[in-house]
C-alpha cells in the first residue's frame, strides 16, 4: 500500500466512529431512494403482471381498485359491497364469458381464504404439489406458502379466523380439512387458502350442520317447539365445527344460494369483443345496476401512473437530501482539515509535498464513499433478494 | 554543516526581522540558539532546513545552497539530510509509535521502507526506552515518551544534522534530563549535528557552543521578504 494510502487508512480505521457515521450518512442518503425505486418496480411488476392474467371482474359499483385488488389479490376492504352468487350465473348464461366466483372475506391464520371453484386454478394455471384439489365441503387447498409458514400437510386440519373476537353470533369459525397444497408459482396464490365457494357461505353463517333432532322430545332443551312438519332448535342444540364423512349430511344452507355473497366475480371472455360487449351491458342494462365490470390492467395502469407522479416529488425530495448531506460531508471534512492543520504542517515540516497531503484527504475520502458503496451494493442487493417477497406481502396483506 | 552569509529576512506585513551577517556550525558540532522570544531563533531553523526560504541570501546546509534549491528540492533534501524535533512532540495521533517513528517513510518517495528500518524503528525505540510500547498510540503515552518517540523519528532517516526546537519545553526535569543525554549521546555516536533552540539555561552545558540571537535582531526592516 502506497504511504498517502496507508496513511489514510489508519486514520479511517483510527477514528472509526466518525468514518462509520460518515459512511452510514452516505449509504442512508442513498439507500432509501434506491429502495424505493426497487420497491415501486417490484410492486409495479408483481401488480401489473397479476392485472394483466385477470383481464376483467365484476363486482359491486365502487372503486375499481377494491374490486380489482379483491380478484387479484384477495385483499377486501371492509366498506366493499358484495355481489349476488346469480351474477356469475348471469355472466355464464350470457355465452360471452365464463365467470369464476370469488368470495375473499375470510382469513384463516391470518392467510386469506378464498372461496371459488375449480376453474380457478385452471384459470391460474395452478397445479397441486400434494393431495388433492378440494371435493367436498369443509376441504381447503393451501397455497405453497401457507403450508411452509403454518408447516400443515394435507389430513391436518385449519381453523378459519374469527373477524370479530365478540362476534359470537352468526359467524363461526370453521375447522377445515386440508386436502392438497398447491405448487409454488410466485405469486399471491402462494398465500391463500382456497376452499370451494360454499364453505365460505358455511363460515360466513348462511349454512350450518348441526345434531340430529328427528328423535328429540319436545321437552328436550335442545328443541324450542315441534310439530309433525317442523322442530325449531334451541340454543343448546350442538353445532359442528367441522365437516366430516359423518356430519357432511347435516349441513344445508338457510335462504336462496343464488342470492348469497361473492366479492368478485373473475370473467374470462373468449375475445376482446365479447368482454367489450359485456362491459357495455354493464354500463347500460338497469338490470346490472350496482354492478360494475372493471378491467384490472386499466386500473392498475392508472394507479401506478398516480404513484409514479408522487415518487417524482419523493425523487425530487431525495435529490435535495443528498445535496444537503453532501453539504454536511464537505463541512465535516473542511472542519477536520482545520483540526489537523498541525498534523498536516507537521508532516510538510518533515519533508511531504503539499501535494502528498492532498492526496492524503482524497484516500480518505475514497476509503470512505468505497466502504459506503460497497455497504451500499450489499444492502441495496439484499434489498433485491427480498423486495419481492416484502412487495407480495404487502400486497396480499 | 551550516554556513550563513548576508541573511537578512522579515516576514511580510510585519516588523520583525533577522539580520545575519555570518553564521557557520561545524560537523558534529553541537549548538544552541538562545535568546528572548521573538528574535529568531524557529525562524532560523526553518532557514537552516528550508522550510523557509530567503532570496537574496547564502544559506548552505550540509554542503548545498538552499536558497537555491527548489521546492521540491528542498523536501528531499529535508527529509534525507535533517531530523527536526519539535516542543509540541507533533506525533500522529492515528498512528501507533512504531509507525509515527516511521513517518518520513510512508509520506515521501526519496525513502524507501525497507525490513531494516524497521528493524532500525525497534532498535531505536529500545534504546530510547520505548521497546515495550511500540503499538501505542501517541495518547497513550506520557509526555517524555512522546518527545523520545519524536527523536526517534527524527533520527530514524539517520540525518547529519538534527534541528531541535525547544525539545525540552514541555517535559518535566527528569525527563529533559533524560532527553537531551539521549539527544547527545545519539549525536555523538553518530557524528550527527545538533542545533536546538532552548529557553533552558540549565542544559547548556552539555553543549560546545551557545549563540545568543539578541545580537541579529534589527529594529529597522530587513529588505528580504519569507517565501515558502
């Protein structure tokens, strides 16, 4: 190592207090809008390719992005309004598309459970890993990530999440039967629980099984009143949690299935045109009044064209950071020089060049922002690694 | 060693100013310049070392004009040829003793670093008393330390002539004693040069001659100007 360079490294490594908090001013400066960056581009990736494979839902009027958001990644927002199960009927009978229903209310473990049909995966071209696709009531298929981070193989069983603690009415939750667990393909599926359409309606409180009353007395008090044509139950009567080979026969469902809830509907038009035509009846037959065709791509197009304008301000504010912690650093650095005139005179004294001492200050500097590049290229390359990972969290939520 | 002619100096913007009409220091001799605060005594050091620079004057140091010398010039010959010593130790406090005694080395390219002077660092540092502290930096040393690691470094170039500036201003009695016996006895054994300016009357007597500047100092304005 040449002497100035030498020289400057043992000062560096010397005073290693203010050379660590030199290089984390630096690396801090930097960091943050490159992470942003990586982050916005991840998320503009991972959000525009998942748009782009759900050409258009249907759900309630609203925002287009809650409903695009509900279909793509399962994410609800608690004012979304639901949609009747006969829309997806409606959808089919128009012969322009096939509709697969949604219904993302739930969560399990903190996982979303999703309530749909088959065609679903097909749609995803989804496969599974381990057992089976879900057959009956009560099953659910994990998404690769849901069984890793829960560590559940098909035979176990899950619970789905109550959404209220002091919700104790209505609601219950549902202890479901693990059939298969999905193959991992990168994307939200990974993190959701997929169950058949009509368990959702179970958890949700519109089916339930419970005991048998046929044999029950009247005096029972499990049975509030019976005639020949109808027991109506009490409270005590038992209800079952999960669904078996034994209790599937129990279960049945209160009300009209056709009018139960969907959060979205995924459509999946042959051509263009016949999505055009049915976007157009959307918006002009009354009978689909309080519905709504939204076109995932469009919407999420616009939404990051609104974040990218307001990174602009974010860019524009980081320039303005970095420009007032160069400022800091050339301050820091005049004043140091100003600390070691003596060093400094000292060594001319002795018999170094002005220009060796220059030299000195420039290996020093070079240490510096050298250390906080490589810092830098570390943590912006970890930042890589895991950007899309935190972006499909955040996500999926 | 030292021949001065004619020298007549002043600092720009100011009323001092020396006045040498002839001034010689022989090989191996060893002087001291005394004198009252202000008169000279540092300025002729850097004179002597050319650190300063007069135009029109005649200051020949180990045999060559350094008036004449370039810049450039004058920090090799610095460095090859003078070992200066200064009161305030001026030790880098980033470096340990071992490499402060090696200093000239790593900050000009006339030297080359080699094994031997490194041997020659630890052999001085020993013989100085510093054999046991040689990964210590300058804050971990005392006072009569620092100015022995000091000498070390002005001594490890092995310089014909050493320029002492008030070595023992700050040191207690036991340890300029113990300085200036370690500041001889190198000289000696060298053959070396020593020129130290010095407050201290009491270590005169070690030295074979004293020059009292009070007789260069002139109270009207010397016609030439510093440069550096």
């Amino acid at each position: 190592m040449s002497g100035p360079l030498s020289l400057a490294w043992r000062y560096v490594w010397h005073h290693k207090v203010k050379s660590l908090i030199l290089i984390a001013s630096v690396v801090l400066t930097v960091l943050l809008p490159v992470t942003i960056r990586i982050l916005l581009w991840q998320f503009n990736q991972k959000i525009a390719s998942r748009a782009d494979a759900t050409q258009a839902v249907v759900g309630a009027t609203g925002s287009d992005l809650d409903l695009a958001l509900n279909a793509t990644y399962f994410r609800i927002n608690p004012d979304m309004k639901p949609i009747r199960y006969d829309e997806a009927k409606y959808i089919q009978e128009t012969g322009l598309a096939a509709a697969i229903p949604i219904h993302a209310r739930f969560t399990a473990k903190q996982f979303h459970v999703v309530g749909t049909s088959l065609d679903y995966f097909k749609f995803r071209g989804l496969e599974i890993e381990t057992g089976f696709a879900f057959g009956t009531l009560g099953d659910c298929v994990l998404g690769h990530d849901v069984a890793q981070q829960l560590g559940i193989a098909p035979g176990q069983q899950l619970e789905s999440d109550r959404r209220n603690a002091l919700a104790f009415a209505g609601e219950t939750p549902l202890r479901m039967t693990v059939a298969g667990v999905l193959k991992p393909n990168g994307s939200p599926d990974d993190r959701a629980v997929f169950v058949d359409v009509k368990t959702t309606w179970v958890i949700e409180g519109l089916g339930h099984g419970h005991e048998d009353l046929t044999d029950a007395t009247e005096d029972s008090v499990q049975v509030l009143k019976k005639t020949d044509k109808q027991i109506i139950a009490s409270a005590g009567v038992t209800e079952f949690i999960e669904i078996t080979d034994n209790n599937i026969g129990s279960f049945h469902f209160h009300g009209n299935v056709d009018d139960f809830p969907l959060t979205s509907i995924i459509v999946v038009a042959d051509s263009e045109e016949n999505e055009t035509i049915l976007q157009g009846r959307y918006q002009t037959d009354p009978n689909r009044n309080g519905r709504q065709l939204a076109r995932p791509p469009v919407v999420i197009r616009d939404l990051m064209s609104m974040v990218l304008r307001v990174n602009r301000f974010f860019e524009a504010n980081s320039l303005l950071v970095g420009l007032a912690t160069a400022m800091l650093l050339t301050l820091v650095v005049v004043l140091s020089l100003r600390l070691r005139a003596r060093e400094m005179e000292t060594m001319f004294r002795i018999g170094c060049s002005r220009g060796t001492i220059v030299w000195l200050q420039v290996w020093e500097l070079v240490i510096i922002l050298a250390a906080a590049t490589t810092l830098l290229a570390g943590l912006v390359f970890a930042v890589w690694s895991v950007s899309g990972e935190i972006v499909q969290a955040l996500l999926v939520g | 060693m030292i021949s001065i002619r004619d020298l007549q100096f002043r600092y720009p913007r100011t009323d001092f100013s020396l006045q040498i009409p002839e001034l010689t220091v022989a090989e191996g001799e060893k002087v001291a310049f005394v004198g009252p605060s202000g008169c000279g005594k540092t300025t002729l050091l850097n004179l002597v070392a050319g650190i300063t620079t007069a135009d029109s004057s005649s200051v020949v140091t180990a045999g060559q004009n350094v008036s004449n010398m370039s810049s450039s010039q004058r920090r090799d010959f610095r460095i090859l040829n003078i070992g200066l010593v200064f009161q305030q130790f001026e030790l880098v406090d980033y470096l340990d003793l071992k490499s402060n005694i090696l200093l000239p080395f790593a900050i000009n390219r006339s030297l080359q670093q080699s094994k031997d002077m490194e041997a020659r660092a630890i052999g001085l540092a020993k013989e100085m008393g510093l054999g046991d502290k040689l990964k210590r930096f300058p804050q971990q040393l005392s006072q009569g330390e620092k100015q022995r690691c000091a000498i070390c470094r002005a001594l490890i170039t092995e310089p014909r002539l050493i320029l002492a500036d008030e070595p023992t201003g700050n040191l207690d009695p036991k340890n300029k004693r113990t300085i200036m016996e370690l500041l001889f006895e190198q000289a000696e054994r060298f053959g070396q040069t020593l020129v130290m300016v010095t407050h201290d009357m009491s270590i005169l007597g070690g030295m074979d001659r004293t020059i009292d500047f009070e007789q260069f100092r002139s109270e009207t304005p010397a016609t030439t100007e510093a440069t550096s």
